[in-house]
C-alpha cells in the first residue's frame, strides 16, 4: 500500500509516544499512534512489568485507551520502535482484529517504512 501524508503524521505522532515508555528490561521503547474513523488519534507506549507476562505492548494500550473513551470505529495505527523492523506481536494483530479487522498498518519494515492491511499481517485471525 502507498504511504499518505496522513500515515507519516500518524508515525511521527507513534514516535513521540514511544518517549513515554516504561520499558527498563528490554530496553526497547515502543509507541503507537491510533485514528479513529472521526479523526481522533490516542497513543500508546509500551509498558512493561517485571512479571513479563503483565507487560502491555503499545498497540494494545492505545486500543485499549481509544474504546474505553467509547470508540470502536478505527481507522489505522503506527508503530514506531527504534529498529529495522517492528511489526505488531501476534497478540497486537489479535486484539486489532477483534475491533477492526480492515485496518491500516503503518510500521517499519527492513528501514523503511510501510503501510499494510491487518489482513495481510494477520490472514487468519481467530473469530468467534
């Protein structure tokens, strides 16, 4: 998919977000961006726990931020990690799918930045 001028604000708005991090076991800081249908974007970091297993990925805090405030109607996220690479974890592509499943998908993939459908990063999401 063809990068928009709307995908690199949402990115930049990711990358400022990954400032909030509470991430001092892996070192890797993560921040998401999410736009909802009327426009409105909320942000995530990563936060992690030293119980790794309580830890929540930027994506899910800013999906999980957006429909406690009442929306459900997304339109895309960016996810922004300081690496070649940082496509949402299996769990983040699970929960995207659960409230919208035709979502935009801005994130780094070999340094350069991408734009891809949830479908295609996640073709066969569980659904009941």
């Amino acid at each position: 998919m063809p990068l928009t001028d709307d995908d690199l604000a949402l990115y930049e708005r990711a990358r400022g977000a990954s400032a909030n991090a509470h991430a001092p076991y892996s070192r890797f800081p993560v921040g998401a961006a999410l736009l909802t249908d009327g426009g409105q974007v909320f942000t995530g970091a990563n936060v992690e726990n030293a119980s790794f297993g309580l830890t929540c990925c930027a994506e899910r805090t800013a999906i999980f931020t957006a429909v406690s405030a009442g929306h459900s109607d997304l339109a895309a996220i960016a996810v922004h990690a300081e690496a070649e690479s940082a496509p949402p974890c299996g769990a983040c592509r699970q929960v995207m799918a659960e409230f919208a499943p035709q979502l935009r998908v801005i994130w780094r993939r070999d340094g350069e930045l991408v734009a891809s459908s949830l479908g295609d990063l996640l073709p066969d999401g569980f659904h009941l």
